[in-house]
C-alpha cells in the first residue's frame, strides 16, 4: 500500500532537484555568456586575442564590493553602473595606449602583450584592494529562495539569467539592426570601403574594444554575489570565458550563447555524477569540438 505514495514522492523529488539543477547550469552558462560575448565581440571585429579580458572582470567585481561598502543598502544598483563603467575606462585607455598598435600583427605577439596587461592589472589590484578575499550580498529584493514547480530556487539566479538575455539580445540588435552593428561587421570584410564612406577606424575599433571591456566589467559585478571576489579570478574567467569562445567560435555572439550553455551543462553534470572529474569535462568537450571543427561549432575558418 505504501508503494504509490512512496513512487510518487521520488518523482517529486527528482523534478525538484531536475529543476534546481537546470536553473543553475542557465545561471553559470549565463554568467559565462556576458563574459565571453564581450571577448568574441572584440576577436570578430578586431581579429584581437585579449587575455587582459578577466582583468575587467575582475576590477568589475572589486569595484562592486567597494561601492556596496560605501552604499550598503543601494550599492548593488550603483555598482551596476560603476563597474562596468571602470572597465569601459580601462579598456578605452589600454586600446588606445598599448594595442591599437597589435592589429593586424601575429596572435602570438597579441596574447603576449595582453598577457603582460593582465600580470599588470593583477599587481595594481592587490595594490589597491589587498590580498583579502571580498564578497557582497544580492540585492535585499532578490536575496533567498523561490518556489518552482516544487523546487526551491535562488532568486539571484534569475537576475543572472536575465541580464544574460538582455545582454544577448541588446548585442543582437546592435549588430542586426543599427548603422554601427553594420560598421562592426564591415569592418572585417571591407575595412577600405569604410574608409572611403568616411568611417573613422581607429574609433571605431576603440568604441568595440571599450564594449567588449564594459560587457567582461557587467559580468563581473552580476556574478559577484555568487563568488568569492579577490586575487586570481581574472585568470580564472579569462580561461573558462575562451574555452566557450572556442567551443562556440570566436566571433560569433550566437557561438558564444550555445558554448556557455554547453559549458554550463557540462559543470552541472560533472559536479553531480563525477565531482572530481568536473573539471575535465569541460576541456574534453573542447577537445573534441576542436577535433571535429577546429574553428568552433558556429565559428569561420580565418583565411
């Protein structure tokens, strides 16, 4: 006589627990997406590897902790407009300063130099912000759980989400349906041809460079409230945020949305069945995406 009720239960739970599980693979693939849209954004127009990319990440996620120490009732919401707006700074000031000079050299020279700007900024951080690791609170109206066809459900992972698709669709309008997205993508097919119709370049590639900088900056004031801010997560992001870049294909934002979900599946996964092998779940997929389209799943052949 128990056995109904007892079955019925173990579906409940496995629904709850499908649907806890899913929200988070969408809220890390999320976080990943802001990140690594901003960096192919910049590798589609400006043919540009830049390893200082988890640099504003990082100093997003710092200035994050250090506005909602000010402000501890509103600094969340201030911080979603003054990280991302250092890391517009920084990059503005690093593409005019340093690599406006890279384009069009070798990707090896490219990844040394930004590499360097990475060892950089990483010291200036721990100049200014110590060693200490940092962390925030989510917003007060978005700090615990909901209820979800019978799961419980962090609330916080639904701003993830949705800022992830208002980053995705903001960028899909951009570059579809307004004169500069037909600039950004020109500029890699016919660079002369903008020229000739009077389109400054070197503005043009700082205005793509300071966006890709402003989205990593995005990023890492959303994720802040879900991770530990201090020394090394640049680094940290900088390799998971090109693992879906290559997996979805450099270049291409609609690449970079399905390899952050890939890689957001894959964590999920591997942190249930297998969670000392997580980790490598993820370089094996790249491994044999790689193997089979070496430019990525969505991704062009460079000629």
């Amino acid at each position: 006589m128990r056995t109904g009720p007892d079955l019925r239960g173990g579906q409940h739970m496995d629904l709850s627990a499908f649907v806890t599980q899913s929200i988070g693979a969408l809220s890390t693939a999320s976080s990943l997406f802001i990140v690594a849209a901003g960096l192919t954004l910049v590798f589609g127009a400006l043919r540009l590897i830049n390893i200082a990319h988890g640099s504003f990440y990082m100093y997003g996620a710092l200035a994050a902790t250090t506005v909602v120490g000010w402000f501890p009732d509103s600094g969340f919401w201030i911080a979603l407009i003054v990280g991302p707006l250092v890391a517009l700074v920084m990059g503005v000031g690093v593409e005019m300063g340093v690599l406006r000079r890279l384009y069009g050299r070798e990707h090896l020279t490219q990844l040394l130099a930004t590499f360097a700007l990475l060892l950089i900024f990483a010291d200036l951080a721990l100049r200014f912000w110590g060693k200490n690791v940092r962390s925030i609170n989510p917003p007060k109206v978005v700090n615990g759980n909901f209820g979800l066809v019978g799961a419980r459900v962090p609330a916080y992972d639904m701003v993830i989400i949705a800022a992830a698709i208002v980053v995705g669709g903001g960028l899909w309008l951009l570059l579809t349906h307004t004169t500069l997205g037909w600039k950004i993508r020109a500029v890699v097919d016919d660079p002369e041809v903008l020229v000739c119709s009077g389109v400054n370049i070197r503005m043009l590639y700082t205005g793509v460079f300071g966006l890709g900088a402003l989205l990593a900056g995005l990023a890492g004031v959303v994720i802040a409230p879900q991770q530990a801010v201090g020394p090394g997560m640049d680094a940290q992001i900088i390799v998971a945020a090109f693992i879906v870049a290559v997996i979805g294909g450099l270049g291409s934002i609609t690449g970079a949305a399905i390899g952050s979900l890939i890689i957001g599946i894959a964590e999920t996964l591997g942190a249930n069945l297998a969670p000392s092998w997580a980790s490598t779940f993820i370089y094996l997929l790249m491994i044999v995406v790689l193997a089979v389209r070496p430019w990525g799943l969505l991704g062009t052949p460079e000629r």
